[in-house]
C-alpha cells in the first residue's frame, strides 16, 4: 500500500524515518532534508511550527539511521539503492621498506621488554617474604569431598 493513501493515525504510529524510508522507496528519488520531511509533515498535517522544531531530530534520525545514505552531502537516499564499491591502492606508498620495517619492529620489542621490567618491579616476589608464617596458619588444603560436605 502506498505510504500516501495510509490513514493518519496509521502513520503517527511510523517514526519518522520510517515514512522518509517509505516516501523515497515509493518515488524512487533523492530528497534534501528540508524537502525530505516537508514530505512527512504533509502526511502527518502538520504545521510550519511543528516542521521548524522537529527537522534538527528528524536530520539526527536519518544521520544514525543505518537504511539511509547522505549523496553529495546534500540528498538522502537508501542504502540499498547504492553499491559500495571498495578500491585497493597497490601504489608505492603502501611499501615498506625492509630497513624500516625491522626498526619499527625493534622499537616494539624494546617498549614491550620496557613495560615488562616496570612491572616485575612493581610486582616482587620479595612482598611473599614480608609474610609471616602466622598469616598461613589458619589455611588448610581441602578436597574435593570436604567442599561437597
């Protein structure tokens, strides 16, 4: 059914989205924001007033919403309109150079080696050593058949 021949109280039940998705899949075009949710607020009669404090929400809507896509910075279409189409640059920018690469990877080693010596000295066995052996007495070793108990 036509989004346009819906009753109102049909469509005061959509979001707002919900109608842009069901007015630019029916006519098969792009709209501008402004132009997109005039189109709305035409089926859900509203007013001038109503239009100027609800676009900033309507705008927020469509930018989060994953069915739509923003052409040319300027109209709203459907995602599902458009093919992505991913371009992989083999150019020499993407070349390391071996040199390079090995003293990046020395840096990485070196600040990994770094970070573990700060924390063996943060973390010494020689706390253990602070322990009394009256802190141990009350522990006792228990099996599997005293937890069941």
């Amino acid at each position: 059914m036509s989004i346009r021949k819906k009753e109102k109280l049909d469509l005061e039940l959509m979001s707002y989205t919900d109608i842009a998705y069901e007015i630019i899949k029916e006519d098969k075009k792009q709209y501008n924001t402004p132009n997109l949710f005039r189109e709305v607020c035409k089926l859900l009669e509203m007013n001038d007033e109503e239009f100027e404090s609800k676009i900033g929400d309507f705008f927020t809507a469509l930018s989060t919403d994953k069915r739509f896509i923003l052409i040319d910075s300027v109209n709203w279409d459907l995602k599902e309109n458009h093919v992505v189409k991913v371009v992989v640059d083999e150019g020499e920018d993407d070349v390391v150079d071996e040199s390079e690469e090995s003293e990046i990877e020395d840096e990485e080693e070196m600040s990994i080696e770094d970070e573990l010596e700060d924390l063996e000295d943060e973390y010494n066995d020689d706390d253990m050593d602070d322990l009394t052996e009256d802190e141990f007495e009350d522990l006792s070793i228990v099996d599997e058949k005293e937890l069941e108990e």
